[in-house]
C-alpha cells in the first residue's frame, strides 16, 4: 500500500519517509547500486565502493509492495498523502527522483507546504542543478557522492555528504551525521560512516542473499513499521 511511513528514533522528533524501490529509482547510482526484484525479492549487487543500506529492508515483500506502490504512484502523477500532523518529511530513506518531472513535483509539494520541513539526499544532480533557483526554502537538498553525476557537485557548490569507510577517514571540517540532523541544514557539508562494512565473511554472506547476518538497526525498524 501506497503512502508516508512515520518513523521515531532514529530521526530527531517525530518524522515521516518517502520511500521508493532502491536501484530501480535512482538513474545516476553507481557505487552503492542494489536493486531487488519487485516479484522475487532477488538482490542484484553492484560490487561498488559502498552498498545501498537501504536495500536491505526490501526483503520482506511488504516493504517491497509498499515500496513499489509509491514508485508506481508517482509514475502515474499522483501525489502522497500528507497526514494532519505531519511536521517533518524524509523524501527517500530510500530511492531517488527518477525523472524531472518527479523532482519538479516535490517542489510543488514543499511550496503547498510550507509548514513541513523536507529534506533528501540525492544522486539526481542534473534535476537539482536544472531548478537550482527554485528550491523551496523548507527544503534542503544534499549531493550523494558516489553517483554518475558527481561532476556536478563542485562545479555547483551543492551541500554534499560522502561516505567513509571508517570515522579515522573522515576529512577535517566534516561533521559525522548518525540521525540526519546535519541533512536537514542548509550549507553544511557532512559525513557519514560505512555501515555495511562488516567482517568480510559478513559480506560474502550479503552478496550470497544471506541478509539475515546482516545488523543494521535501521532494517529492523523498517520491518516493524512497514511490513
Ligand atoms: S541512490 Fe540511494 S537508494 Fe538508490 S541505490 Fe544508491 S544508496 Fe540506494
């Protein structure tokens, strides 16, 4: 079923996600590429710097139905349903703006509401950079490195995370974000720390679709909110 998921503890306060299947919407992914068949729940990997954590979660078919529902949705020019108390919106803990048509229709959401604060990650540079005069002032925007549009980053100044293997590597002057508090500030370009790195035999077991060893908090509270 279509629609928002309320999410608390792991975000400050209370706030809900937009979510779309990983992979399938996100057109300029390249290192942490993970698609999951809609049908079968099969794990494509794209052996890549850094994988897709939240891809994970797509396992269980509900989250998947729910998943694809919104993909579906939006491809068809619908819109979410806001709830009433709705004061905060992650658009996609996982997925991406597929198409400019999609990212231009979150604009028009943010505008008609702007007593919410927005706020997503994207690999989608060359929609953003298209309406870079455009975004909504309760909407901030941060550059994913590790997309086929990284170029654009630097070339446009865009707010930027880029993910680190370990807190040791992370350059000077990046905070580590752990709760999204620093995505959701304009002007700050932050960090974040790796956390499918795992022993090597916790690996393999991922690419060979043992995702139950696996220990990613944020999957748990997935599957208790979605499935
Ligand atoms: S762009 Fe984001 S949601 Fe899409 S595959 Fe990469 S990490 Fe996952």
């Amino acid at each position: 079923m279509a629609g928002l998921v309320k999410k608390q503890g792991y975000y400050r306060g209370s706030v809900w996600e937009w979510n779309l299947p990983t992979g399938w919407s996100c057109p300029f992914a390249q290192e942490c590429l993970v698609k999951v068949d809609r049908a079968s729940g099969k794990f494509d990997v794209h052996r890549g710097s850094y994988r897709c954590y939240a891809a994970s979660a797509e396992r269980f078919p509900g989250v998947r139905d729910s998943r694809w529902a919104n993909f579906d949705l939006m491809k068809a020019g619908g819109r979410p349903d806001i709830p009433k108390k709705c004061k905060a919106i992650r658009i996609h803990m996982s997925g991406d703006f597929f198409s400019q048509a999609y990212f231009d229709s979150w604009l028009e959401i943010c505008r008609s509401r702007p007593d919410i604060e927005f706020w997503a990650y994207t690999k989608s540079l060359n929609y953003w950079v298209a309406r870079l005069d455009q975004i909504p002032s309760n909407l901030i925007l941060t550059a994913s490195y590790g997309g086929r549009l990284d170029h654009l980053i630097e070339k446009h100044g865009l707010k930027n995370v880029k993910i680190y293997p370990c807190a040791e590597d992370v350059e000077p002057g990046r905070p580590i974000d752990t709760n999204d508090d620093w995505a959701r500030i304009p002007d700050v370009n932050f960090a974040l720390l790796d956390n499918m790195k795992q022993s090597k035999s916790d690996q393999k077991a991922y690419v060979g679709k043992a995702i139950q060893t696996w220990d990613d908090p944020r999957t748990n509270r997935e599957k208790d909110a979605e499935s």
